[in-house]
C-alpha cells in the first residue's frame, strides 16, 4: 500500500503541477487560495482541516501567497484571518480554468466515473486512517 499510494501521488502531483503551471502556483498554494477567494476571512485552522496539511505547512504556504500579493492576514486578537487581495479576485478564472484543465485531464485517463469513485473511496480510507 505504501509504495502504491506514493507511486499515485507523484503521478497525480504531475498532472496538478502542469495544470497550475499556468498560474504561477503550485496545486497546494492554488487551492489554498481557492478555498481563501471561496470564504475570505478564512482561518488557518479551517485550512488545516480541509486541505488534511499541518499548521506549519499552511503558514508556509500563506506566507508564500503573501509574498506574491494574493493574500493578506489579519489578527483579531488571538484569531488569524485570510483574506484574498484584488490580485487574487482577478485570478479567479485562471485558477478555475486550471482546475477544470486538472479534471478533465485526470478523468479523461481514468474515466469520470471510476475517478469520482476513486475519490470518495480514498477519502473515506483517509478517514479511516485517522492516526
């Protein structure tokens, strides 16, 4: 299981990785800011929790974003918010685009409906494995 479930995810990492190509973004900081441009004022700990990364990584990755003028954070006391920047806005469309590109992609190899499954099975599994 190890060496196949590491085997898939550099595969599917390629493919993520050329379809955000066109934005400038690596598949973890596009969809950070995705998730940021869906509920702005977003906090880190919901990013942790929905992108299954740990604090750290999503502070790197907000870190990197703020360099490039996506993102910016705002403290209310102890409470981090994530807020996307007009530039962000504005590549909105480009970053549906990618994701659109990235299914498309991922489900013309594997079928739309053995890729949905797959999904839903991998993510039931990763619950599971709740360690």
């Amino acid at each position: 299981m190890y060496f196949s479930s590491q085997a898939m995810a550099r595969k599917v990492e390629k493919l993520a990785q050329q379809s955000w190509k066109k934005v400038d973004l690596s598949p973890s900081h596009a969809y950070l800011l995705m998730m940021v441009l869906e509920e702005p004022g977003i906090q880190p700990s919901a990013l942790v929790e929905e992108l299954l990364l740990t604090p750290s990584t999503i502070t790197r990755l907000i870190e990197k974003l703020e360099e490039k003028k996506l993102v910016v954070r705002t403290a209310e006391g102890k409470i981090t918010n994530v807020y996307p920047t007009p530039k962000a806005k504005d590549l909105l469309p480009k970053l549906n685009q990618c994701l659109e590109e990235f299914y498309q992609t991922y489900s013309s190899i594997l079928g739309k409906e053995e890729s949905m499954q797959m999904v839903q099975r991998m993510n039931k599994l990763t619950d599971k494995l709740d360690v």
